[in-house]
C-alpha cells in the first residue's frame, strides 16, 4: 500500500487502471488503502470477461472480421444486451478495439496478433492456459486457503500434490509457449556474448524439453546447433511436431528418457531446463545439476530459465514480484516452489559449477553457469 | 493490445505488473500479445491470495504486531511453507510490507492504513467485500458465459436476477464505504462553487441511501445542513448506528419509506443518488428523475454518483473502463446496467432537468442537475 502523499507508480503497456489514483491525492490514507485494495480483489473481472468470450466462441467469429454485438449475439446465440456488455468489458481490457459502424453501431475487432492466440493451433495460443483456468484454476485459487492449511503435499511428504492430469499439462505446456521468444533472445545473446558463433556446432540438451520451444527457437539463431529433447513419450510427440513446423526438424531430436536414472552423455555444450527446477525439491534439484555437471562437455555450460527469487534485486523488481506469486500459485494449484539465488547457487557449488550469468527476461530469469 | 513498437504506458499507484514489459520490446507481436493477455487471465491471483490471507486470520494475527510465518503458522494453525509463500504473495501485491528480524527471519507487517480495512467494524472495511466475494463473486465470474447466453433477466423480462440476498447485501453495501470520501470532497466542491457555503442549512434527502455515508460526510462538510435517508428499514438501522459513529446523528434521520410510491416532500435542497441510477431500468430511472424534479425546493440540485459512461471522453478513460467493466459485473451477479451520459441527458430532459456538472471521481463520475 502506498502511505498518503508517496507516489510509487509503476508502468506497464498490458495493464488496466480501474482507480484514477489521481483523484485520490489528499483522501484518508484508509480510504486510498482501500481503493487499492478493491482493485486487486476485483482482478478476477478480467479472466471472468476473456474466459466467458472464448467459452462462447467470440474470439473465433471475431477471426472471421469485425462485427457488431447484434451479429456476433446471431453467431453466438447469445443475448444482445448481455453480448454488448460483454465486448465493451473485453474493450475495456483491450483485448478488442471498438470502433463504429456506418449506421452508427459499435463494431468490434480482434486485433491480428490475438487471432493465433485464441486458437488451439496458434504457436503462442494460450487456450491450454485458460483451459486449465476453467477446469482448475478457479477453484484452486478460490480454495487457496485449505491448502495453506495442509501444505497441499501428500502423504509421503516430499512430492507435492499435483492436480494436473497428463492431458492438461499437454495443453498446459503448448499454452506458455508464448514466454520463449524473449528468454530465448535473452539467452542467445548470453551466448553470444560468451563466444557462440553464428556457425556454433554445439549440442543442446533440453530437459525436461515440454513443446521444445526454446531449444527450437535457439536452433534458429545458430543454424548448425543440434538440439536433442528429453521428455515423456507423450510429450516428445508434441516437440516433434512443433520442430517440423518451425522448420528445424532436421537438428532436433526428442530422446525419449528416465531423466533421473538414464546416461545423458559427456558432450554436452548446452543443459538447457526451462521451468524445471520450480518443479524440483532441493534434493531432486541437486541431483539435477549433478548429472549436468558429468555430462557436460569442457566449457559447456548449464542454463536454468525459471522463476528465481533474487533478494539482492530488491522487493520491487518484476521478476522477484512473478516469481513469489507464482510460488502462490504452485501452491493453489500444486507442484513446487520458486527457489533463490542463494539456493541454486549452494546447489551449483555442490555439483562443482558456478554461475557466469543472471538475466532478466519479462517474467523469468535466465542463469548460465559452467564448471567451476 | 499494444502493437510492436506503440507505447501506452498507463500509471496507478496501486498496480502491481506482473510482466517486464520494456523487456518485450521488439519481441514478436503474436508473443507480446500473449504476454499482456497471460497479465490478464492472471489477475484470479491478487483475490486469490489476499482473500485466502482473510479466511485464515491472517490479517487479523497481524493487527496485534509484525510477525515472521513461524509465529504466524502457529497462530494460524498453518502449513509453515504454505505460510511463508502466501506472506511473500501479499508483500508482492504490497498488501504487507516484509523486513527482517534480528535474527535475519522475515517479518510480516500490514501497514496501519489496512488495519480497519480488514475488519468488519472499519468505517472502510472491505469485509463484506471480499465476504460476497467468497459467495457469489467466484463463481458468478467463472460461469459469466451462461448469463451472456441468458441475458440474465428473470421470467418478468423487466427485472434482472438479483443473486444479493439480504444478508449479503447489507454487508455489501458497508463494504463500499471506501468510495465515498473522493467522491463527497468533488461534490462538496462542486456545490461550493455553485454557491453553497459554510452556513448553508440546506436539507439533502439520500435516496437509497445505504449506511449513509455519503450523506454524512456531506453533514461534515456542512455544519448547518440537516439530511434525511430514505431506505428499507433493515439498512436505514445501519445508517442510524453509523450516523452516530460520524458525530452527525442529530442532522441525520433515517426515513422508511417506498421510495416508488410515497411522497417525498417539496423542499429538497439536493437530492443525492450514490449507485442507485444503474440499479434501474430506463423506465424506472426516469421515474426517480421526475419524482426529483417534483420535490426540489427553488434552485435545489440532484446529484447522481454512479458509473456513467461519457462517450465523449474517450475510450482511454479509468472511469469509462470502470463503468463498462462494472456493467459486466452486473451481468455476473445480476442487478442493473452502466447508462451512458446520453442516457441521463434524456431522462433529464423528460423530468425538465438540466445538466450543470459533470465530475471525475477515482472510479466514478458525479452528475449535477437543476431544473431546466
């Protein structure tokens, strides 16, 4: 909360203001708090808005070209009114724009960057992401309490409770494919700057590969890099697919392993874990590093793309700010926990690395390490 | 959406940003946009953990002092983990701030502004807020497609569906409290500029009026103004009490009475209308709008706080937003509708009103009008 008098604003080019702050200079301080307050309590309008629409197929009919509510109520069979209240919230949200027909009627418009985005098929698309609001994450959060209670882990204590089912993490995965191209940027440029060459022949291991979005991207910007994916059967499907789409088939190969009790090899210029150690305990995490340390090749390195708590970077910083709530959410939801640096730089120690580099991207971070 | 390259920062002292956004720049449009619309669906989390914090105690632990999540999980009767996640998921939303003990253990602390927030006796207590929230808002919100396909109405077709029960409601309307301080200071100003002053032993009649805080604070501004509140007689013994609470209780009378069928008397200096307008359907508001013209003494006012849509003002503007998004809440939980200034410009006009002012306020707007 921000005391009476102090101005702490923050910018961000996604974001809704529903307080004219403004307008609240030299109101009681309880009265401000509270105006703050209501305003996160009421950010559940926004999913609540964008999850009705792509229940109800509008982004879909909104593809097709812009319409008015009266069209979109016939496609949709919805009520007219209702229909109108709903687009003007999602404008609201610029999520549509809104301009004016002829006769004088609001028409709404997808813009064309959303259009993949709301489709299954879309390389970024989020519908696994909102799929996985509808079906848990609604309850989950508005339960949040009970698990507080228990710790949400099992029986057996170590491994934490993990409402997924296999056929929702698939679409779960493919739905954060969106945070790749800054990371992947982000860690290009690392390499780079760490003496990768355009003409670079390395090896990447991706574990824990998910769609292989980034091992696929970073095939992109070193065109003789080979990428190997480690992952389920079910999953390594879905990275095949996705490298022949993104036209790097040739140099990547998905390796269906037992990550934890199979070889990974001794040439390895790249470990590549994207969301993976959030997942670990500190013992499994550990023994992560280990096998990377052995596998890796002389001057390979190991990078980590993951929600890191860093507490030299200060309470305010974006990242430190995802990374706790995202840690709120593994809670809700299950499945683990956002570590600091502290913790996976005693973790490297341990397995004879030390960290090179830490880098911000828009909602993670990036930590290269190599042997020490 | 914001195109690659386009900029439209937005500042709120309350927001928190979940995404790095200058580190988008010039990332991809399809992935930037996916990243603001990821900011959106997340937005379950802030109630989610602030709501969670409420249901445990948690708040109300922290009313006594500071506390690390040790002596919170024993207070609470907690997970310690579970704990310590969710106090770095309120310190991320700034709800509570985070130092360090002496003994290098994080310490929790809700800054004294949000002391009476969270309790169901603070004149600005969020309580019944959050409490309508837990029973209604959650899922009113999850299942907002249904009402789409509806429209919401009830068999009656005029009516909409009201899911309020009494009881809630009553708690729902203390727990709005928080609005009134901003939005009395620009009316008080607004009628000193049309010539009221200090001494002014106007009479105000509140319609609607809830705990009647908007109408009180008003008898604060002026010393010699007396008001009556018009409401059921189970809200009118809330106003009662709390008229009291504010040192006004001896310019302050409750009036129980059908605000449809009986009289309202003749001479009425302002007639006040704080979130009543968007309750009605047209009919009904041109009705209350007549029943003013009706009652106002010489040169006497109507003053309507409300979500009132102002065209002309663009589609950028927070109260604008607010108000569609407001309508959309309507359309969740059922009970009314956001009019645009057209709308009220017409009902004027039949009531031979005019319009003299209209004023932004941190999320609503306030509409002065005299007869015509």
């Amino acid at each position: 909360m921000t005391a009476p008098g102090e101005t702490t604003a923050t910018t961000s080019a996604g974001f809704t203001p529903l307080v004219d702050t403004a307008r609240l200079t030299g109101v009681e301080a309880e009265s401000q708090a509270a105006h703050h307050l209501y305003e996160h309590l009421i950010g559940l309008w926004a999913p609540g808005v964008i999850e009705a629409a792509q229940d109800l197929g509008a982004f879909s009919a909104l593809t097709l070209g812009p319409a008015t509510a009266v069209r979109l109520a016939e496609i949709l069979g919805t009520d007219l009114r209702a229909t109108r209240v709903l687009m003007d919230g999602l404008h609201a949200y610029d999520v549509v724009r809104r301009s004016h027909s002829a006769d004088g009627q609001a028409l709404y418009t997808l813009p064309p960057e959303l259009h993949d985005v709301f489709s299954p098929h879309g390389l970024y698309s989020l519908v696994g992401k909102i799929s996985h609001d509808r079906k848990l994450a609604w309850n989950a959060w508005r339960n949040l309490a009970e698990n507080v209670r228990t710790g949400a882990r099992d029986a057996t204590g170590g491994e934490r409770v993990n409402q997924i089912s296999e056929e929702d993490y698939t679409s779960l995965v493919r739905g954060i494919n969106f945070w790749a191209p800054p990371i992947v940027r982000t860690l290009a440029d690392a390499l780079r700057e760490l003496g990768w060459t355009t003409g670079e022949s390395a090896r990447v291991l991706d574990v824990g590969c998910g769609t292989g979005i980034y091992s696929q991207l970073l095939l992109r910007e070193f065109p003789a890099l080979t990428a190997s994916g480690l992952d389920t059967e079910r999953i390594t499907a879905i990275a095949s697919r996705q490298a022949q789409e993104l036209d790097v088939a040739d140099r990547f190969e998905v390796v269906v392993k037992d990550f934890w009790n199979d070889d990974w090899g001794t040439d390895i210029e790249l470990a590549l874990f994207v969301n993976i150690f959030h997942l670990q305990t500190p013992e499994s995490a550990r023994e992560l590093l280990l096998k990377s340390s052995k596998s890796l090749a002389q001057g390979g390195l190991v990078a980590i793309a993951d929600h890191i708590v860093d507490d030299d970077d200060g309470a305010g910083s974006v990242q430190n700010k995802f990374s706790r709530l995202f840690a709120a959410s593994m809670l809700a939801t299950g499945g683990g926990d956002a570590y600091t640096l502290h913790d996976y730089d005693q973790w490297l120690a341990d397995s004879e690395l030390r960290r090179v580099a830490l880098l911000d991207t828009p909602m993670h971070r990036v930590l290269l390490a190599r042997r020490a």
